[in-house]
C-alpha cells in the first residue's frame, strides 16, 4: 500500500511517503505536489494533505489536485484538510472575539512568523470553502466528496471550528 502525505512539513507520518518542497525538513521525497513524476499513474492507495492547498494559486492548486487524481489509483482516497474561507470571513463579520479574528486572519493570509522566517511560500495565496473544493474536485473526477471533522486538532484555530477536511474517492 502506497500512502502519500504531501506537505509533510516536520509533522511526518509513520508508514507514509512524507513529501514536502522543502528539503530542510528533510521528507522521504522532496517534491512539488504538482509534480510527482516519480509514482505512476493510479499507483497510490490514499493521500493526505494538511494546510498545504491555500499556500499555491488556484492556477497552482488546480494543477497539483490534477496531478493527485493522476497518481491515486481507482477506489483510492484523497483526504484534504486546510481553513475554510467561509467560516474565516463568518468569524470576522460576526467579531467572535480577538482571538478568533486572529485566527480568522492567519486561516486567509498565513501565519505572519512562519511568513516572516521561510517567505512567500508561507502566504496563502488562495481560499477555498467546502463548496469551492467540493466543486472542484468533483469536476475532476473525484467522487463521494464529504466534508469529515478535522483531525488536526492541535492547532488553536479547532476551537472555532475554522478549518475543514474533505475526504474524496476516485
């Protein structure tokens, strides 16, 4: 079984192929996600990918989600988690307090230290809702498109509720 988790970061995964750009954080691959000319078409069971989406332009993201469905194979299962724009924006017009508007902002531009020390990849450079992701991967081919509760639970934005999970079939 072949797993690939893309954007890996220093978060890896056990039992995945961690894939990042960024070979400082030392993945099992360094690669872009629109290019991942080293598996074969349909030759992958399942890929993650965590808050790496909003870092590419939607002429980016488009390309790498394309190049996703290239690489998984029939029955294989795309699981994609990152903020969800709508609810950011929700959270700023509704003023749900400091702390969450914070968060609000970070999920539509990034998180301004990790901008500050790696630069323009840390920018978000695109949003997406459940329905502009949904939308998208449906166009593609992608089928049984769920939005699934996240499982970053971590990051200081769950309490809000900011971000979002899909999970897809091919």
């Amino acid at each position: 079984m072949i797993r690939l988790y893309l954007g890996c970061g220093n978060k890896k995964k056990k039992g995945w192929v961690n894939i990042d750009i960024d070979d400082k954080v030392k993945p099992d691959i360094v690669a872009d996600a629109s290019d991942l000319n080293m598996f074969e078409d349909e030759a992958v069971d399942e890929i993650e990918s965590c808050h790496l989406l909003e870092h590419l332009t939607y002429p980016g993201a488009t390309k790498a989600l394309k190049e996703l469905h290239r690489v998984l194979r029939r029955g294989g299962k795309l699981f994609l988690e990152l903020p969800n724009s709508e609810r950011c924006l929700e959270i700023l017009y509704k003023k749900e307090g400091k702390d969450a508007e914070r968060l609000a902002m970070i999920g539509l531009y990034g998180f301004n230290p990790d901008i500050e020390k790696y630069g323009i990849p840390l920018v978000h450079k695109y949003g997406w809702t459940p329905k502009t992701l949904g939308d998208e991967l449906k166009g593609l081919g992608f089928s049984e498109i769920k939005q699934v509760p996240v499982t970053q639970k971590y990051r200081p934005a769950t309490k809000y509720n900011r971000d979002m999970r899909l999970e897809c079939i091919k």
